[in-house]
C-alpha cells in the first residue's frame, strides 16, 4: 500500500511542480459521495487534502472526489480508496479563522481509476472518464416516471423539504440525473452510494434506486400514520394549550418570556417604516411569514432574521434634495488642496451641473493620476461641498464577482457585496461613493469583478441594481461615483468608456513647497503633538527635502521626511527643551542624513554616444540616460537593460534611419559593416517600454557616430518614423516637470505635442526651453555641441 507523501516536505517546500494534463488531483472522502451534476459542499482538514485543493485551485484544475473505504483512516493510500470516483469542479474555495479549509463543488462525470502517479505530496490518479450512457428507450422511460412519482410522494411527506429542492427535480427530464439526485438525498451509508455510483447502465442503477426509495417510502407513510394517530388521541383545545404551557415554560427557563413575539412585532413595524417599494415590500413581508413559521432553535430562523435585518436597514426612501453652494464648494476645494485649477474648475462645473439638475444622470468621474497626489482626498472634498455622507470602499487586489455582488443566500456566511454594504453604513441613497483603485481589480476563479462594476457605474442601468444577497432591485442612480486609478491600461475598455477621464499630474518642486507649507507640516505636527509656536521650519529646509530627500510625484514621501524632522524634535521637546525650534537646511541635513538624490544631469560624462531621454512611469516623470557604444566586430547591434519589444524595434529604427542618412551626416557608411553598436539604457533591473525613446536612441547613435557630443542641458522624447518624422508621444506634463526637477535647461519636444504645452506649469514653462522637432535633422541641429 502506498501513502501520500508528507505536505511539508523539501521538496514541496522548494519546488511546486504542475500537475500533468492527463492526470487528475485525487481528495479522499470519508463518508461522502458525490454524484454527478449536484452541488455539495466539502469540508477538508487532513494536510494531503489541503495541499490538494489549493494546487486544483491554483491550477484551476477539477479534482476527482473518491470514497474511502475505512472512513477511520486518516492517511489513505492508494489500496484504501475504491476505483470510481467523480470529477469536480471547485465553485468556491473559503477558509475560516478557525483554520478549517470550505469549498463548494460541482460534480461533472463518472471517473475510474487505472493507475495512480507517484512524487506528489498528494494522490494524482490517471484513468478514464465514464461517458452517461443513451436515455432513449421505453424501459428507461418507464423507470424514471416511477422514480419520478416516488420522489414526489417523499417530498408530500416530508414538507420540510426545500424548495429549491423540488422545483429541481420538477425540472429535470434525465433519468440519469433524477437517479444521481434521489440517490445523493437517500438517507442510506455511504458503501451503498457508492455501489449507485459505479453502476453506470441506466437500467439497473434506475431499479437499485427505486428499490431504496420504496423502503423509504414504506417508513415514512408508517411514520406519518403513527403521527395522525398521535395527534388525534388528544383534543384540538387540549393540544394548543400543552403546547403553549410547554412554549411559556422554556422561554421563561431562557429569560426570554414574551421576546419573540415583541422582535418580530417590532420588526414588522420596522418594515413598514422604512418606506420600500411595493415589491420590495412584498418580499419582506413574505420573508417574515417565513420567520413567524420557523423554530427559534432552527438554523434557517437566524439566516432569515439577518436577511430582515439587512432590508430594514437600507435606506430605500427617496433621498431629501440639497441645495448646493458653488461659492463654497469652491472655497471647500481651494482650502483642501493647492493647484490643480482645472480639475477643481471641472469639479465645480459637476457639482453646478447637479445643482440645476438634482435628478439627472451625471457622469462617473475618475480620477487618474500617480500616487500622493491627492485623489481620494479630492473625493471626501466633493462629499464636504455637497453635504452628503461619504464612503470608500477599496478594490486593489479585489478578484471575485461576489464581492461586488454580494453571495446567494444559499451560502454559510452570506453577506451583501461591498456596494450595498457600503451604502447601509453610510445611511443614505444619495452618498459620494469612492471607488479607490478600480485599476487594481483582478479576475479569478470566482468570476470577474470588473464586469459586475459595468452595472454599477452605467447611469442607464444602475437604478435597478440587484444584488445576490438581496434579491431585490436597489436604485444606485442617486450614488455620486467617484473612481480612482494610477493608470488606465489595466482598466478594461467597456469599463472605462463608462467613466470620464480626469488626469492629475505630478507636482512641481513650487507646489510641493505651498502644500508642505499649508497642509503637510500643520498635519505632522498635530501628529507629533507638537504645537505651530514651538517649531519654524525654514522655505529654504523643505526645498532642501524635496529637491535631495525625495524623488515622487506625489507628496507622500515629502509628508514622511517631515515626520522624521518633527519626530527629531519632538524628542527634544519631550526631554524638557524649552523655546521655539528653528529647523534650517543645515539641522534637515544632520538629521536626515547624506542626501539621497542628486542632479543627474550632473553625474553624466560628456562623452559622444550619451544622450537624455524623459520617460513616463505610473509614479511620474522620469528622465532616462541612452548609452551608445561601438566595438570591432561585424555590424551587430546589442541592446540590453532590459528593454521592452517596442523599445528594442525603436533602437533598430533608428539605426535603420541613420544608416540612410550616412551620407548627409558624413558618417563612414563602411563602418556599420566592421563595428559592432551597443545601446544600453542604465537601471537595468527596471523593464522599460515604449516608442518615445526613439529620437533620444537616434541622437545617441548620431552623436557616437558622429563623434559629437549631446548637450548635457538638453532631454528629448518622441517617436520616430524611418521617413524621419518626428511622431507625438503621451505623458509630456509629466515628463517635462520631471526634467525641470532633474537640473535640465532645454527639452526637445514633438512639434505635434505643441497643444499640451498649455497643460505644462507655468512655473516649469518658464525654467525650461522648448525646442519643437518635425524631424530627426532638428533634433541633431539643436543637440550635438560643435
């Protein structure tokens, strides 16, 4: 007999290996049996079984579900399992705080085992799948109305049964399913579910079943005949009242004496007030029949209460209108945030917009910008303007549908999804919802969560939004959407043309300064418990943070060397320092330490073959260093730093194209054919991408070629074409104020990107020279010195 082995050992620790494509991950059950196209759920505990559906899950693999044949096993082997099992699917996948490992699965098909794989910390089988034999014939027919007919009866006798239940078997037309049904609810051991399991002819698996049902069938109607003669031994009056007595008896034992019926008397209540529409209503009064029916002791009793609970809590009546101050929606946004003109004034002509039309469809505003740069923050500003409640719910790392539709109530632990959850805490139909990160969502195994948000974020449809868990339709057209994203890429194409673009761009040195003098340093000090009187920081001190200390976009790593600077003094003021502190450059420097970023400008040689490029990352700006470099050898090029596809096919462009122009250039065409060219960019362990590095690649070559060296004041961005067009590229506000701050004196620009110079601060426009290329021959005018 051979065991699994041991889950934790070696080499499953160093190496996870695939499972291969034709074998299946095998989870021994004790006593259960799973039959084809019916939906149980698995509870595992055993370590083997762990590691075997988290590798299913991994791998989205189905798992095959095999009895046991000692159920006191606790490490079978391959002898102490039977030989036909079914395949599953795995539907859902939870584990509790308690450590236990749930999921829900989904038979598919008969399997049976030929032979098991070895070297896996769990059992992997290899076999055949059981094809369901034909369902036509008269015998076959004749056999599933009998069956049909018995399990009707069952279900007459046993009115507890769900509902769900029946309108399943009503609804099924195959014999083969009605029997794996019947046969998975008999109340009979696991060894003999087992046997229906392997019968795979239809014939003599639909007798085996009808045989146990009419023996079922036989105890229930003696069951049911004792019970009426029970009942009828005794008085109708005599009944009710022992029941009542025995009823008053246990609840005042429970200290609970009258609770009931004054909760459920009180809920009614509160379904009446809380002003749902007519179907709502309906459900909720339906849903309480149901509770005034069922046994406090049942677990359906606690299922439907929550399930009340949840419906009386929402606020379904129509939101009260509110008037809307612009002027001080504008003061609320200058006081919050600093700069950003157009995208207050944009936020301002929305909320007018609103203001003339309360019950318009407005637009799903989303805010994309790179970290720090205030987008949550301008979301709980529109809140404060409005008046109205605000709510963030977060969707980075967000991967299963169910969180934004919320789980059928069907499931253990059901609960709405975070839309609905987030408007019962914010109390209000008409709250500023902030949608933080939608870019970061991700699909899984469990559906994707993106698609469910099409719903939500489209005007036309949301006002009849329905989530799983409440399965009633909830007006989100009154939610004020707001969303936010670092970048769009990722964002897919129907879910972004749902929303409006608004872009936030990195913050120049200026502006950094005004918010750290506004927001940042009042915020750390409060934070440090520090007061304004007892510390002065210098204009000339926080330039030197952000000009040597930090390197971002955004402001946070600003707000974060404040933090140290303040935390520096806040020690000394708590050892009994008395007297104003005043913070210069010389005391950010002892504390802070050597300065951690330096003019880059400053750090290159002026050598022919280096040139400066400006990049666009999801954090900002950047400038990008091309070297160029030849060596004897036969006409090769290299090109390493780990360059993305497009970024290789732009440097073998611009080589193209300056081979073409050797003669113009006076460039010894003989020497492409006995050099080999070298284009490295530096921070090779950062992958970098995208054709705006091609005029910087063609001025490198040119200037190595050439023997000229590039201005070291100058950068440059553009994609080229082998005509030698100089073609537009994106991202040139960020990519501009990243020079600025990076010491460069003159930018060389695409002449088609002349309409976002309008977009660039003013404050950078006027430190910088722009130089406007049509084609490649100015932009070796303008770089190369001499």
């Amino acid at each position: 007999m051979t065991a699994p082995p041991d889950v934790n050992s070696d080499a499953d620790q160093n190496v996870r290996r695939p499972v291969p494509a034709d074998a299946l991950i095998v989870v021994p059950m004790r006593n259960m049996v799973l039959f084809p196209e019916v939906v149980l759920p698995v509870t595992v505990g055993r370590a083997s079984s762990v590691a075997a559906i988290q590798q299913a899950v991994r791998e989205q693999r189905q798992i095959l579900l095999v009895l046991q044949r000692d159920p006191q096993n606790n490490q079978p082997g391959t002898d102490d399992l039977h030989r036909v099992g079914t395949v599953a699917n795995i539907l859902r996948y939870v584990t509790s705080p308690e450590g236990g490992h749930h999921l829900v699965c989904q038979g598919v098909q008969r399997f049976r085992i030929g032979e098991f794989v070895e070297g896996y910390p769990f059992l992997l089988a290899k076999g055949v799948h059981l094809v369901e034999p034909a369902t036509t014939g008269s015998e076959v027919e004749a056999r599933f109305l009998v069956l049909r007919d018995q399990v009707r009866e069952v279900f007459d006798l046993l009115p507890q049964a769900p509902a769900e239940l029946r309108q399943t078997v009503e609804a099924t037309t195959s014999p083969g399913l009605m029997a794996d049904l019947a046969a998975t609810y008999l109340d009979v051991e696991p060894a003999e579910k087992q046997g229906l399991l392997e019968t795979v002819d239809l014939v003599p698996r639909l007798d085996r079943v009808s045989k146990l049902l009419a023996h079922r069938l036989e105890v229930l109607r003696l069951s049911a005949e004792i019970g009426k003669q029970t009942k009828a031994s005794l008085d109708t009056r005599q009944r009710e009242v022992l029941l009542r007595e025995q009823m008053a008896a246990i609840q005042r034992e429970l200290g609970e004496e009258g609770s009931n019926k004054q909760e459920l008397a009180d809920l009614e209540k509160a379904i009446g007030a809380a002003k749902m529409p007519a179907d709502v209503e309906a459900v909720a009064r339906k849903e309480l029949r149901r509770l005034q029916r069922t046994p406090e002791a049942a677990g359906e009793y606690g299922m439907i209460r929550t399930y009340l609970d949840i419906l009386v809590e929402l606020p379904w009546a129509p939101p009260e209108s509110k008037d809307i101050d612009i002027v001080e929606a504008r003061r609320i946004l200058d006081a919050d945030h600093f700069g950003l003109e157009k995208i207050k004034q944009r936020i301002v002509e929305y909320l007018a917009v609103r203001k003339l039309a309360p019950g318009g469809k407005a637009p799903i505003l989303c805010f994309v910008g790179p970290p720090g740069v205030g987008k949550t923050s301008l979301g709980q500003s529109i809140a404060r303007a409005m008046g109205r409640k605000f709510v963030r719910v977060s969707l980075g790392g967000v991967h299963d549908e169910a969180e934004i539709r919320g789980h059928r109530r069907t499931y253990v632990g059901a609960m709405p999804g975070n839309i609905i959850q987030s408007i019962r805490k914010a109390g209000a139909r008409d709250c500023v919802m902030m949608l933080d990160e939608i870019d970061k969502m991700g699909a899984g195994i469990h559906g994707d969560p993106s698609a469910a948000m099409l719903e939500v974020l489209d005007p036309e449809q949301n006002s009849t939004f329905r989530d799983n868990y409440l399965d009633v339709p909830f007006d989100l057209s009154r939610v004020i959407f707001i969303t936010t994203a670092n970048m769009l890429e990722t964002i897919p194409g129907p879910l972004r043309d749902r929303m409006e673009i608004i872009s936030l761009s990195s913050y120049t040195a200026g502006e950094k300064l005004q918010i750290a003098k506004r927001y940042l340093v009042r915020r750390q000090l409060e934070a440090n418990g520090l007061r304004p009187e007892q510390v002065e920081i210098e204009d000339a001190a926080l330039n030197r943070i952000i000009e040597s200390y930090t390197r971002e976009a955004g402001v946070r790593s600003l707000e974060r060397e404040i933090g140290r600077v303040l935390r520096h003094i806040a020690v000394e003021v708590a050892e009994g320092a008395t007297g104003p502190k005043h913070v210069d450059v010389a005391m950010v420097e002892r504390i802070l330490g050597a300065p951690r970023f330096e003019n880059e400008v400053a750090m290159r040689s002026t050598v022919p073959g280096v040139a400066t490029g400006l990049a666009w990352t999801p954090v900002g700006g950047d400038i990008l260093f091309i070297e160029a470099t030849r060596t004897p050898g036969g006409g090769k090029l290299m090109l390493t730093g780990q360059l993305g596809e497009v970024m290789r096919e732009s440097a073998q462009a611009a080589l193209s194209l300056l081979k073409s122009m050797a003669i113009p250039l006076r460039i010894d065409a003989a020497s492409f054919d006995k050099s080999d060219i070298h284009v490295h960019v530096p921070a090779g362990a950062t992958p970098k991408d995208g054709p705006s590095a091609g005029v910087a690649m063609f001025v490198a070559l040119a200037s190595l070629l050439m023997g000229r060296t590039v201005r070291s004041d100058t950068a440059m961005t553009g994609e080229i074409s082998l005509r030698g067009l100089v073609l537009p590229v994106g991202g040139i506000k960020e990519k501009v104020v990243a020079a600025a701050a990076a010491g460069i004196r003159r930018v060389m620009l695409p002449a088609r990107n002349k309409r976002d110079y309008d977009d660039i601060p003013e404050e950078v426009r006027k430190s910088l020279e722009f130089i406007w290329l049509d084609r490649v021959d100015d932009a070796i005018a303008q770089a190369l010195q001499a």
